[in-house]
C-alpha cells in the first residue's frame, strides 16, 4: 500500500511545528486547539511552506509542488463549499462526478447551493468534492465538529465507513480523541507542534507517554456489537465477553468507559450489577500518584496505593469491573 | 406625539431640501424641451465627448484597477501607506488634482507631455479622480473572499489564474459593480480637475458638466435642459445599480449566493 511520509519543521507563530509521521491507512492527530493540527494538514497539501524537510507519496517528491499538482482530498473544517456553485458544479470543480452523487446519497441535492444544506449534507458534499479529485492522501479537518450531537453519531459511522471502502492514506485532525479512535487505526497527540505519542487507540489510553496525553486520551473504546436487552443494552464484545449499558444502541457500536470508572480486582466478586471482564495485566503505568492498569482489553486507572496493595503485576490475572451506567455506546 | 412631529418636520425638510433642486430643473424643462434640446449641437457635442471619455476612462479603471485592488486585499508591509496613497484622490480638492496632472503631464510637467487639454486629458482627469472610488470597493470585495475557498480550489486542482475567475472574481462581484458603478458616476460629474487640465473646448474636451457651466452665461435654458439630461442619466445609473445589487441572487452568468 502507498505511504505518506512527512518529515518537516513548519514555523509558526508561538513556536515550530516539527513532525515526522509516515500515514499508510487512517492517521488522527488529535491535541487542543493551537496545537498545529489544521497545519499539518496545509503543509501535506502544499498550502503552507515548511522551512525544512519534505513531504513524499509512494516515493514521489511533493516538496514544494503547488498544491494543484498534489493529489489531496482535502475537506475543510467548514467544508468551504463554494457559495455560488450548486451540489453538482462543486462536485465537478474537481473532476468527473461519476458516481458520486448516489455514493455519497445527495442525488436528490444535486441543484442546491451550500448555503442551503445541513450541516450534515455540506460534508457529504465536501467529501464527495474531494473524491471527486481522485486523490491519492484523505485530509480531513475536524470532520465531525461542525456537527451537532445527533448528526455527529450518524455522520462518524458513515465517514468509518466510508474510510473503510476508500483504503486511502488518510490523516485526519480532531480536538476529540473520541472522534480520533472511533475513525483512525492510529492516534497522534500532538502539543505544541510536537508529537507526544503516536500509537492504536487502545495503546494510548493504557500506556500513556504523558500526563497530558493520559488525560486527553481520556477513554476506553471497546468494539462489539449492541442488542437491547430488557431496559438495559446488551454489547457482544469482540473477545467474545458481554458488557451491559444504560445508554441504547443497535449494532457495530463502541463502548465508552473511562479509567477511572473501572475498578481492578484479583478475585472476581459475585455483583451482577457490574459488567466484570477477566484478563492478563497487560502493562502497568504510573503517571503520578495514579497508575494506569490494562486489564484484558480495558484499561483501568486506580490509586498508586490500591495498585501496591493488589499487588498488579505484567502477565498475572485481575478482573477490572465497572458499571452500565459508567458506560456510553457511540454507533460505530 | 410631540417627539413623532418633530421627527416628521425634520425629514419633510431634509427630503424637501435634497429634491428641491431636482424639482426645480424639471419645473423649468419641461420632457418636451429635453427633447429639443437633444439635436442643440452644443448638448450633442458635450454628451459625446462624455460619454467617450467616461467610458475610455472605465476600461482603464477596470483594467488596471481591478489587479490593483487584488494585490492591495492581501496583507504586506506597508500595505497601509498604499491604501492610502489609492484613497487621497478621493479627499483632494478637484482643482488640487487639475493642478497636480498639470504638473505631471502638462508641456513643462514632469513628464514634459502635451497631453493637457487633449481628449485624453478629460480621460485622465476622469480616471485619475474617480478610480479611487472603484479601487477601494474592490479591495474590500476581495478582502471579504474567504481565503479557505481559495486554498480548496487549489486542492482541488485549479491553479491560481483559473481560482480567480472561477471563485474569486464571482464571489467579489457585487462589490465590484458597486463600486464601478459609483466611480462612473463620479466620471460623468466631474469637473474640477478636467476644467483645469483639460479646458473646455467644445467637441474636444467640453463634457456634459463643463457644457453646464459654459452655457450658464450665454442661455440659462441650454444649462437648465443638461443638466437635466445629467439628472436623468444619473438617475437611472442609480437605480440600474439597485437593480443590480438586489439582482445578485441569480445564479448565472457571475452567480452569488445570499448564504455562504
């Protein structure tokens, strides 16, 4: 599969941005605002100059090419859709627009201006306009933050989807790390213009490099699949283990929880109440005077004191336990 | 109710002052005398000689004005001290900007040209006065392109030239004929500069407002029947421009959309 590499010091205002990444499937670099992000991704599609290194596609040289001759999809933050073209002429700016209009399911808006869309439609249309560029790199800058609450949870399965078929290099900005491991094989945290960590989502909440990425990093993400279960919803979880949540779902869906909801047991307490999952210390981390235990596929965040007196070492049994109602469910 | 009088009593005089004069032309010409006056040698000369400098005078304005005011809607050092530069035409008394392109362009100027009182004079007097008005509309029509639209179409594989007449030029129209629209205008009125730099030869250099003046002496009627010829042409440049601005909707040729 083609690569994107970047290697490059871009200056900005309050400091440097220096990253070296190499993108193969779906990239997210997550970090608060200010932290260099949107840049990145103008430095990839050659709208801003970086003072050193470069920027290659499968071996071929970007540096320094206008960004007409980079084949990007870039989908902007607002999707800077062009206000005085329809759906269609937008669409066709780019390129050929074959099928893209039922692919994207805005055949029926093909004659609108932007200024008439949901916030929802504008993406479908920008990412359409995108594709439409027949691009070798996916850019997408916050895809999701211009959305609200509801449409967001649609849009991210759809756009999860929608990476999925595509199979692009795709390196993707959020302020959301849980946006960021929903949609992204890999998670950057990037401070500063620095990045702190770069790993799986799964990676970066159990071993955190950092305070801060810890404490971005938040939450737990568990993959499986929902079905309602009497009042409760109950979530088949990929290891084949059952979790149960107060919040609903149906399908593909991810369970949130976050460390410090779960709490670390070494014999398995008889509380059906509780979802309890049993398995392998994975590692044991301390980030001040609170360590980060993986258990299995969850991670759990308990006291430096607790962590002594259960004695938690790499490679023996513990049960992390948490409740339904320090779960949520996001439709993946 | 006093206060509702009051204001009523301080439009009705406001309003009454701005159309009295216009009024009064009319009250003394009447539609068929401006016709008459139509085939008045003196009229017809002032009214070709004005509206060939006027028009000369836009081209130039739209040609060199508009990548003017593109270059001016980006930030740069100095940038401010330029703007200015474009602007004081505009606060200059007319009779400074006649004496200005006289010693400029005048035989013993600057440039030692024997442009002044030449057709091509009253076009630079024209230009020279009015293209601050239509450069300076132009520089906040472009400034207000979001520059994120212009980075996505580069994205999206327009280079720069085709950026600009696809997305730039038709996102900054309307602010575009706004402001030619008041620069031709001011072309059309203009007096001070062109009497100065061009004189006010009939048939050569006497525009419609000189042909006010000069015929004001001689017969008060000729004068009243221009200038009502000049109301009447500024008028409905006015309300053409209306039309155009409230007609900005329609998606074609230069379409622009009410939301963004």
């Amino acid at each position: 599969m083609a690569r994107l590499l970047l290697d490059f010091t871009l200056p900005l205002r309050a400091f440097d941005l220096e990253l070296s990444l190499a993108v193969e499937r779906t990239v997210a670099l997550v970090g608060p605002s200010g932290a260099g992000k949107t840049s990145v991704l103008r430095v990839v599609a050659g709208l801003a100059q970086p003072s050193r290194g470069r920027v290659a596609f499968d071996g071929e040289d970007w540096t320094g090419l206008p960004p007409e001759r980079r084949r990007v999809g870039f989908v902007f933050q607002d999707y800077a859709l062009f206000p005085h073209l329809s759906v269609r002429a937008n669409i066709a700016y780019a390129g050929a627009i074959d099928d893209l209009l039922e692919r994207l399911d805005i055949t029926p808006l093909a004659d609108a201006l932007p200024g008439e869309l949901s916030g929802g439609e504008r993406q479908r249309v920008a990412l359409a306009r995108a594709l439409a560029r027949k691009p070798d790199v996916l850019l997408l800058d916050e895809p999701l933050a211009a959305l609200d609450a509801h449409t967001k949870s649609q849009v991210r399965s759809e756009l999860s989807e929608l990476l999925r078929t595509l199979g692009l290099p795709t390196l993707l900005v959020t302020h959301d790390y849980e946006d960021a491991a929903s949609l992204a094989d890999e998670v950057g945290v990037l401070v500063d213009g620095r990045l702190r960590q770069l790993a799986s989502p799964a990676e970066l909440v159990a071993q955190p490099a950092d305070a801060f990425v810890a404490s971005f990093t938040g939450a737990n993400l568990l993959h499986g699949t929902a079905r309602a279960s009497e009042d409760l919803t109950e979530v088949r979880l990929e290891g084949g283990e059952r979790v149960f949540s107060t919040d609903s779902g149906e399908g593909a869906v991810g369970v949130v929880v976050y460390p410090w909801e779960v709490s670390v047991a070494r014999a398995h307490e008889d509380d059906s109440a509780l979802n309890v999952l049993r398995g392998e210390i994975g590692s044991v981390v301390e980030i001040g005077n609170r360590v980060r235990v993986r258990i299995g596929p969850v991670t759990a965040e308990v006291t430096a004191s607790s962590a002594a007196r259960l004695d938690l070492a790499r490679g023996g049994v513990a049960y992390a336990t948490f409740k339904a109602t320090g779960t949520r469910l996001v439709p993946l | 109710m006093m206060r509702r009088a009051l204001v009523a009593l301080g439009a009705f005089i406001a309003l009454g002052f701005l159309a009295l004069p216009i009024v009064a032309i009319f009250a003394r010409v009447s539609p068929a005398k401006l016709v008459a006056q139509l085939s008045n040698p003196i009229v017809t000369n002032a009214l070709v000689v004005s509206l060939k400098t006027t028009v000369i005078a836009q081209a130039l304005i739209l040609v060199f004005g508009t990548p003017a005011a593109y270059a001016l809607a980006r930030s740069f050092r100095g940038r401010g001290l330029l703007v200015t530069l474009v602007e004081l035409p505009l606060v200059l008394p007319p009779a400074v900007a006649g004496i200005g392109l006289l010693a400029a362009f005048g035989r013993f100027g600057l440039l030692h040209t024997s442009v002044a009182f030449t057709q091509t004079a009253v076009i630079l007097a024209v230009a020279f006065v009015s293209s601050p008005l239509y450069v300076r509309a132009a520089i906040a029509a472009f400034e207000t392109v979001d520059p994120n639209l212009v980075a996505a179409s580069r994205t999206l594989g327009a280079g720069p030239v085709k950026t600009f007449f696809r997305i730039e030029l038709p996102l900054a129209r309307s602010g575009l004929v706004a402001g030619e629209a008041l620069a031709f205008a001011r072309s059309l009125g203009e007096f001070g500069a062109t009497i100065m730099f061009a004189g006010s030869l009939p048939k050569v250099t006497q525009t419609l407002p000189l042909a006010v003046y000069s015929a004001f002496d001689v017969n008060f009627d000729v004068a009243l029947a221009i200038g009502a010829l000049l109301v009447v042409i500024s008028a409905a440049l006015l309300i053409a421009l209306k039309w155009l601005a409230s007609s900005s909707t329609s998606r074609f040729p230069f379409a622009l959309s009410t939301s963004s």
